[in-house]
C-alpha cells in the first residue's frame, strides 16, 4: 500500500468518451473492465497484484482493461492495457465519463481502505453505483478505519457493491463490525499467483551479491496507514541487531530488498545498515526490477526476514523459512493462512527475535515443507477472486440480453 503521489500525465489521457455498446472481436463479446488500486509504480507489490489481476481475466475472457493510475506511463509500461486513466488528476466529470463505458469497476486488491484515503479509492465506486455499473470489491485489506465519516463511507459504499472479497480474517471482521451487510467472502492475495521471470544478465554480480555465500533476504518498511504509530527506532534497532545476528550466527550475508526502491523503503534500509555492526556482510539492492524478477532473485536467498507482506509472499511462493515482523493485520492474516506464528511487532524485543530467528534456521528444512504443503490452498482461494469477477461479468451481459441493453 503506497500513500505518495507519482507523478501523472494528464495530456495523454483525457477521460474516454462513453461506449454505449460493447466491442466484438472475433464475433464475441468483448468485456470492458475498470480496475482501480494503488498502481503506478509506487510499490512492486501492488504491481504484482495488478499484473496477477489482469493475467487471469484475460486468460478467462476477452477484456479490454482500463486501469485507474497514479502514474499513466509506469502503468502502460509495465502492463500493457488497453486504457489508463490518471485517477488522482481527473475531476468527477471525467472520471465520471470512464466509469460510464464499463461492463464492471473493480476496486482493488490491496490494502486500499483506510482513514487517510478511504474517500479518494472510493469516487469512482460510488459513481459506478450512481451510474448502474457492478462494483466487485477485489481481495483487499481494510483498515485502520477509526473515524466515523470514513466508516459511514465505507459502509454505504459496499453495501452497494455486487462482490465483496477480502484477504484476511481481519478485514472480514472490520468490514462486519461498521456494518457491511452483503456477504464477504475470505480470499487471498492475488500476488500468491506471480510467475518468476527471467533476471536481467549479470544482475547479482552488478548488486554486488557472492552467490557462492549464504543469503538471507530482509525487508524493512516505513510506518504508512497500517501502523501509523509504529516505532521506528525500535524498528531500526531490531533489524540491525537481527542482520548481525545473522551475519555472525549463520555465517550468512544479507541482502536488504525495497520493494518501494524510489521512496522509504531505500531510506529504512540505510538506516538499519548505519546502526549495524557487520555492515560489510549486508547489501541493499539498487536495480530496478519487475515483480516476476525479484520473485526469481529471492529463489537465491536460504531464508528470509521482512515486514512487508509482498516480500513474505515472495518468499512463500519461493517455499522459504521466514521471520516476520507483523506491523499490521494483513500479515498477521498471512501468517494465519500459513499457521506460523509470530507475536506483534510491539510485543518483539531483541532477544525475543533472535531467538525465532535462531528457532527458524534450526527448523527451515521444516518450515521449507510445511510453507509448500499449505501454499496450493491459499493460491486456489487467490484464485476465487477472478472466479467471481468473471462470473459478475457473465451475470450483467445476461441481464443486459433480457433488458435489450
């Protein structure tokens, strides 16, 4: 989840005039689907969502995407839609005219819904609903929502959605305790279905990586939405004490992964390198890379520690041991799905880490099996997701058959 503005081009894409009718290819029906999230380059994460997205329904039907984009080029670039729509520059006119053209808008996935930013994800669903079009709510996380204008938002906004799908228990819980009535259904991330992708010639050697050495990857991340009162000091100190663990203890090198490599994570990073002792044993990666790629890197690492939820997933998907630090509860709904267990981040001092991460290397042969054994049912609930998407789609083009739309 990503809280900065990128930059967007606004020249390029004025706002779509309205498609009454539906485009045929090939004498079928082409299906015309928004998607709307924190894209535009700002997290790989989020990327690895949108991608994972946009791979399944075209496999499952013939689309023509728009996206809903912090930053218009990064967005064309990296996915290759049809349409972007610069979502933060449009005013309600034209997003209003996008939104118009569209078979179903779905918001998300992601962790999308909370106090600062609830009312900008939501315009374009609560346009969509002015205007008759589908809402599905796509594998998000929910929270924190403490002020009442934003909880009364969100309630009134999914009450009206057709599908609502989460990717964990707590925004399950959250979405029912402000009062969301339809049913919401437990998914998963749709990140859990990357592909790896080939790394660019000689990348390790040009990050500076010894292959012939142990690595273990690590991922530190800034407070954001999600826990806003996290204590990053604390944060700082624990990761250093945990990298010099590891340097020493496991004979190992570390290698710090951004995921947000043009914002705070590069920053963090640093700052749990000035604090370590072994600085020379740790690197910090520098290139830029697409999901599918640092999906593959990580298949280089023996072990991996972290706080952002894509960089767990990664290593899930790589069937790595690894210690998390959850800061939020999408993690924690990770860990669950997994059933590994791992306290709070508040409630972790240094001894307490070390020892987990001590407990998790003497234990990684297990943990290896165990993560794999567990993987292909959370992947096929990640699935669920494009399942329902696709059968809304099906369900508004026979509704609109019987009314002679």
């Amino acid at each position: 989840m990503e809280e900065r503005e990128a930059s967007t081009r606004t020249t390029r894409n004025k706002a779509a005039p309205r498609q009454v009718e539906p485009k045929e290819a090939g004498g079928g029906r082409v299906f015309r689907v928004g998607i709307s999230g924190s894209y535009g380059g700002l997290n790989l994460g989020d990327e690895a969502i949108l991608g994972s997205m946009i791979s399944q329904l075209r496999a499952s039907l013939p689309v023509e995407i728009t996206v809903f984009s912090r930053n218009v080029e990064d967005t064309r670039q990296r996915h290759r839609v049809e349409h972007v729509q610069p979502v933060r520059q449009l005013n309600r006119r034209e997003a209003r005219a996008v939104v118009e053209g569209l078979d179903v808008f779905v918001l998300g996935g992601g962790g999308i819904l909370y106090d600062n930013e609830a009312d900008i994800y939501l315009r374009e669903v609560m346009l969509a609903h002015e205007l008759g079009v589908p809402v599905m709510v796509y594998a998000i996380s929910a929270g924190p929502l403490v002020r009442k204008a934003n909880r009364d938002l969100v309630r009134e906004a999914l009450n009206r959605a057709a599908v609502i799908t989460v990717r964990d228990r707590q925004g399950h819980r959250l979405l029912e305790e402000i009062g969301v009535e339809p049913d919401v259904r437990i998914t998963a991330d749709p990140a859990l279905l990357l592909e790896p992708e080939p790394l660019p010639k000689d990348a390790l050697q040009r990050e500076g990586i010894d292959q012939a050495r142990r690595l273990i990857g690590a991922s530190v991340r800034e407070p954001g939405p999600a826990a806003p009162d996290m204590d990053m000091d604390h944060c700082h100190s624990l990761f250093a004490n945990a990298a010099d663990f590891i340097a020493d203890r496991l004979d190992a090198d570390i290698v710090f992964v951004p995921l947000e490599r043009q914002h705070v994570d590069m920053q963090h990073s640093y700052a749990v390198l000035s604090r370590m002792q072994l600085v020379q044993r740790a690197t910090l990666l520098k290139g830029e890379y697409t999901p599918g790629q640092l999906l593959t890197l990580m298949g280089h690492f023996e072990m991996a520690i972290g706080m952002r939820l894509h960089f767990l997933i990664f290593a899930a998907l790589q069937g790595l041991p690894f210690v998390a630090l959850p800061y939020a509860s999408k993690v924690t709904g990770l860990l669950q799905d997994l059933d590994l267990e791992m306290p709070p981040l508040h409630h972790v001092n240094t001894g307490r880490l070390l020892a987990n991460v001590d407990r998790s290397w003497d234990r990684r042969d297990f943990l290896r099996s165990h993560i794999r054994d567990r993987m292909p049912t959370l992947q096929e609930r990640a699935r669920e997701n494009n399942r329902l998407l696709v059968a809304l789609l099906h369900a508004n083009a026979s509704m609109r058959s019987l009314k002679g739309d």
